[in-house]
C-alpha cells in the first residue's frame, strides 16, 4: 500500500485506539482526551504532505497530538490545574474485569506525575516506543527523555507501593 | 530502587525498555542471579510497566467516537465494497451453539445478538478504514511506517477488500487434506460455488476472525468479514470442519450465497486445478 491519502487515512484510522489512549494519559480526562485526538487528527489530515514515508506514522501523530495540547492547556491558561488529580482519576478507562482497585490507583498516581514526565511514561511504557522515538516525539533529547523517564518511575513506584504493583 | 547507584539505575531501566544493547545485556544479565537489589529492580520496573498497560488496556476497547470516524471518512470510497461486515460481540450462549449447515432458521434467530454493521451504514467510510478499526492493523496491508510484516487484507482501489499475503496463498493452495502450513494462523473451511459459480471460501484470519472470499477475475475479493470474540462458535461438536468451527452469521452468509452443496476433498481439488476459475 502506499503513502497515498487513503491509505494513510485508514492507516492512521487503525492508530485511532492508541491515539486515544495517549490522550487519556496525557489529558487524565476521558472527554477532553477524544478532543484532543480529533484535533490532532484534523492537523495531521491538514499536512499529510508532511509526513515523510520511512518514519513512523504512530510517532508523528504522538508528536502532533503532544503539540496540540500544549497549544490547548496553554489557551487554558492553567485551567487544567483546576482538575484535582483525584477527581482527573476518576475519569480514566475503566474496565468492568477484575482488578479495578489496581487500576485506580495506577492511574490515580499517573495523574499526580507532572505532565513531562507523564508524556515519557506513557510514550515508553504504555505505547512501548523505542526512545529514540519517543524523544523525537517530545522534541528532547535522549538524556532528558531517560532522565524524566527514570523520576517518574521512581514516583509512580513511591506512590503505588511494591504491594500495589503485583495484580 | 534506592539501594542502587545511578549507572545501574539507568541500567535497569535500560534493560526493561528494551534498550540495552547486546554486549552490555550480556554482562547485565549474569548479574541479576547474584545481586538480589539488582533483581529486584528488574522486577518492579516489569510490574510497573505490565500494570501500567494493563491500567490503560480497556481505553482500547472502548467504542470510537463517532466524530473521529467522520474525521476520516473518505468520500469516494462508498459506494463499492459489496462487503457485509458483522462485529459480534454475541452472548457466549447464542454463539457457541454450533450449527447445521442447513438450519439458517435457527442461525438467523441467533442474529440478534450480534451487531450487524451493514456497509450502507458506514456511509463514506473507505474498506480499509473500517478494516482498520475491526481488526487492528494487523492484517492489514502492512505500511512501511508500521513495520509491519503481516498481511492478509488489502483494499483495491475500488473499495473492495482483497485477499493478500497469507490468506491469498491459503485460499489457492488449501485443499481439504493438504494444508500447507498446520501452524499458520490463516486458514481454510468450506468451499462452495454462489449463484455467479464463483469458487467461494470460508477462512479464519485468527481465532477471533472469520469470513468468505469469492474468486474473481482480478483475485479472492472478500465477500463478507466478521470479527468478534465468538465469531467462530462451534467448539463443542456439532457441525464443523477441523479447521474452522463456523459462527451462526457465517453460517447463515454460506446459505444465502450458495448455490449447491459444499464441494468434497475431490471437488477442491478439481476446482483447484482449474485455478478457481468458474
């Protein structure tokens, strides 16, 4: 198949569930998640042309999608403060199997985790990005991805427990 | 984690994610047996890691929005795919009941259960997208970008959704009898010929995907696709072939379509020697 608008509209209609579950992460809020995809979305459909063939469609669509919410939380004008992260918890997929007090509580403290360190988490652990990409994606480099990588896992593991993290 | 110094720290996150290289995982590793700090990092980056996907899993799952499908609606590609997708979520109790070839009655009150999505109802959205959102990329025609090496399911330029890769070879070479790979994923059913004598055939994509692909002129266009966790039913007994247990929807979609018997070892063979052509 080739890099024609079709192709790359089902392809990136294939990536719709993982772009969503970046944005829950990143935005702690189921609603303003699938806002943030459907503007990430409408950009990359507005500059497909910049998408080069041979890079990773998953990487720049994360990349767009971590732009825009920049560009949202910065309109806000801090409003995304105003969400206690207890309350922006509460808010992330649930799913009606087992284990949902875990589950809480992992998100519960993903919430807690400052943005860029959160992003990093995510990217890396959740999407399983290789870190050259997922530093392309955050438009840092490697050492600062790492770097935030290794304090929010250091964070999550102080606020979850050893005990919290065997299902 | 405190009881480590920050080069090792960094190691084992290293190692966990994947991003260790060889020559150091070689050294890294014989340390875990004899540094129990060591090992026991390892294992709660993994559990974080493993609940962290496991929190996030069910986002997955979770019905698209249909703005994001309107999102990517692709005009053109409406009107010519013949397809007749079915996700069926159906109760284990319907689904599992495993059917005669000839009870569509029984098949059709099954129907209910399941959610039938019609092609008509997608209105604008191309094969491939709603491929795309069914099945995951997986089998798909892999993109570059994706580095994907699957492929099962294409989509011409028409809409309709071909065989490809492995499926087009099963659906070739697969004679009742002489499967060619038994460990592949893709598999062949019944074959039988529809009102058009098209060679017709039922395959499974995996074990939650099933379908029809007719032979055409231009290659096996698929005429009817359905995913879903008990789309193959059948399991216990009843009518079934070895590979592929058949859901009631496939069932009822072979009734509709054919015209005659399903065709015998020797018939497959036959057809097969004329290169499926009617």
């Amino acid at each position: 198949m080739s890099q024609s608008p079709l192709a790359l509209r089902a392809e990136i209609a294939a990536l719709l569930p993982r772009l969503r579950r970046f944005a829950r992460s990143v935005t702690r809020h189921r609603e303003d998640a699938d806002d943030l995809v459907q503007i990430a979305v409408e950009r990359a459909l507005k500059h497909l042309d910049h998408w080069q063939d041979g890079t990773r469609l998953d990487s720049w669509l994360f990349r767009i999608m971590k732009n825009a919410w920049i560009d949202e939380v910065r309109a806000r004008g801090r409003r995304d403060e105003v969400l206690a992260p207890e309350e922006a918890g509460e808010h992330v997929g649930f799913s009606e199997t087992g284990s949902r007090d875990i589950r809480l509580s992992i998100e519960k403290a993903m919430a807690r985790l400052p943005e860029e360190q959160r992003m990093a988490v995510s990217l890396v652990l959740v999407e399983g990005l290789p870190y050259k990409e997922a530093s392309e994606v955050l438009d840092i480099p490697i050492g600062t991805l790492t770097s935030r990588l290794a304090r929010g896992r250091d964070a999550l593991q102080a606020m979850l427990g050893d005990g919290d993290l065997t299902p | 984690m405190s009881a480590l110094n920050d080069h090792d720290r960094i190691a084992v996150m290293a190692y966990v994610d994947g991003e260790m290289p060889p020559e150091d995982v070689a050294l890294f590793e014989p340390r875990l047996a004899l540094e129990p700090a060591l090992a026991g990092a390892v294992a709660r980056e993994r559990a974080l890691r493993a609940s962290l996907q496991s929190a996030y899993a069910p986002v997955l799952e979770e019905p698209m929005p249909a703005g994001l499908l309107d999102l990517l609606a692709i005009p053109d590609a409406a009107k010519a795919a013949p397809v007749h997708l079915v996700a069926a979520p159906a109760p284990a109790a319907a689904a599992n009941e495993a059917l005669p070839a000839g009870a569509s009655d029984a098949a059709r009150a099954a129907l209910p259960h399941a959610r039938r999505w019609a092609w008509p109802q997608f209105g604008a959205m191309a094969a491939s997208l709603v491929l795309g959102l069914l099945f995951g990329a997986r089998w798909l025609a892999p993109h570059p970008a994706l580095g994907g090496d699957t492929l099962a399911l294409g989509v011409a330029p028409d809409g309709a959704i071909t065989a490809q890769g492995a499926l087009r070879g099963a659906l070739e070479q697969d004679v009742a009898g002489t499967v060619l790979d038994p460990n592949a994923k893709v598999g062949v059913g019944l074959t039988f010929r529809d009102h058009a004598k098209q060679y017709c055939r039922t395959f499974t994509l995996d074990s939650a995907s099933s379908g029809i692909a007719c032979k055409q002129a231009d290659g096996w266009v698929v005429a009817h696709l359905e995913h879903g966790r008990n789309a193959r039913a059948g399991e216990q007994g009843g009518y079934r072939t070895a590979a592929s247990p058949l859901s009631p929807t496939l069932l009822q979609a072979i009734d509709a379509m054919r015209d005659g018997d399903t065709l015998d070892a020797a018939g497959e063979a036959a057809a097969k020697a004329r290169g499926w052509k009617p």
